[in-house]
C-alpha cells in the first residue's frame, strides 16, 4: 500500500506538453527535460526522444483523446490517464 500511495502522488506532479512542432516538454516536480515527440500510428503510441540522449520512451498509448501510461513495479501495475488540459 505505501509503493502504491507514493506512485499516486509521484504521478500527480507529472505533466506533458506536446507541442505542434513535434517538440515536447515532460513536467516532473520541479524538473522540466525536453526533447520531442513522434506519434507512431501502427502501435498507437506516443514516444519522446529527449535532448542530449539516444534514447526514445513511450510515454504512453493514445486512446480516445488520452494518452494511458502503464508501469509495472514489483507486484502492481500503475495505470495513469493524462488527458488535454482546456
């Protein structure tokens, strides 16, 4: 129950800015990393590349007007559902 409360509270301070330019912005607390975003149509996924890294992570799969970000942690599962702010 403690994992799961801290992961709750962790996610809450996350935020994504996709911009139309493709470039992107991950919120995270206090922290802002920067990179851009692909959209790949055939898994539905949305992937960012972030600046001065090699590497590309899938922020999550959009569904619906939503993007669904799944993590799994030792014995659970963490769904978060980040949807456009208005």
């Amino acid at each position: 129950p403690g994992i799961l409360e801290a992961s709750k509270e962790s996610q809450k301070s996350v935020s994504y800015e996709l911009m139309e330019d493709y470039t992107a912005k991950v919120h995270a607390g206090s922290t802002v990393l920067e990179g851009n975003w692909k959209y790949k149509e055939a898994e539905a996924g949305v992937y960012m590349a972030f600046t001065g890294s090699f590497d590309t992570v899938l922020l999550g799969r959009y569904e619906e007007g939503k993007l669904i970000n799944e993590a799994n942690r030792p014995g659970i599962k963490i769904t978060t559902i980040f949807k456009k702010e208005d």
